[in-house]
C-alpha cells in the first residue's frame, strides 16, 4: 500500500523551534531527553521521583509495581490552518503525549471519515446501491 510523503519541515526550521522552546514542549513543559513515565491519568513522574515512591504507590499510579521508563522526544508540528509557509511561528515543539491530545479531534474525524468511505465501498462492491 503506498504511503504518504513524508512532508517533514526543514532543518534550520526545527532548529529555529527548538531554539524559540528552549528545548521543551511548549504545551507541557517537559525537557528534551527527559526520562520518567507517565501514570494511568497520563501525569508525568521524573525518573529520579520513582526511586522514592512505595511499592503500593506505584501500583496505585501505574497499575503495576514497575512503571515503563521512557524519555521524551520533542517533535514540531504544524500549527492547525497555519499557511504552509516555513515561518517558525506557525510551528510548535511538542512531546509526544501534548502533539497526539492536539491532534485527537482531527484523527477521530478522519477516521470516521475513512470507516464511512470503507463502508460505501464495500457496499458498491457487493453490487447494491447506497443508501443514501
């Protein structure tokens, strides 16, 4: 199945981002590189916080006795109806969990769109005509 191109901004664009952020995520505020984990209500806990949490504590937030340690990785995103331009201010720095949560109303359309698109097809594909 053919991909997407990728459609990724330049680099003196990300360095300029990451300049202007400081590099952290401008939502949250979390350092490039950062390592710790992230609770069931999706809150961050530094690596270093973890060693002094109980046994018990650490079930009650993470569901488990040993959390999964990840390090966050700062990634720019295109602002939502920004120009297309390369203008840094309609760009953002963002980690991970901050650019999926900006994103999820557009992937729950596009995804409904796409299932709607996919069950159209399938019906025409059966020989019967839509239905609306």
């Amino acid at each position: 199945m053919p991909t997407k191109p990728r459609n990724d901004p330049p680099p003196e664009l990300r360095r300029a981002v990451a300049e202007r952020s400081g590099g952290h995520c401008e939502a949250c505020g979390l350092a490039h590189h950062a390592r710790g984990a992230r609770d069931q209500a999706r809150a961050w806990h530094p690596e270093a916080d973890l060693g002094g949490y109980s046994r018990d504590r650490l079930r009650q937030l993470f569901g488990e006795a040993a959390p999964r340690l990840i390090r966050i990785v700062l990634t720019v995103r295109r602002r939502p109806q920004a120009p297309d331009d390369h203008d840094p201010q309609h760009y953002e720095h963002l980690c991970q969990h901050c650019y999926h949560v900006r994103d999820r109303d557009l992937n729950v359309a596009r995804r409904q769109q796409t299932m709607h698109e996919s069950r159209v097809q399938a019906t025409l594909d059966a020989g019967q005509p839509p239905l609306f």
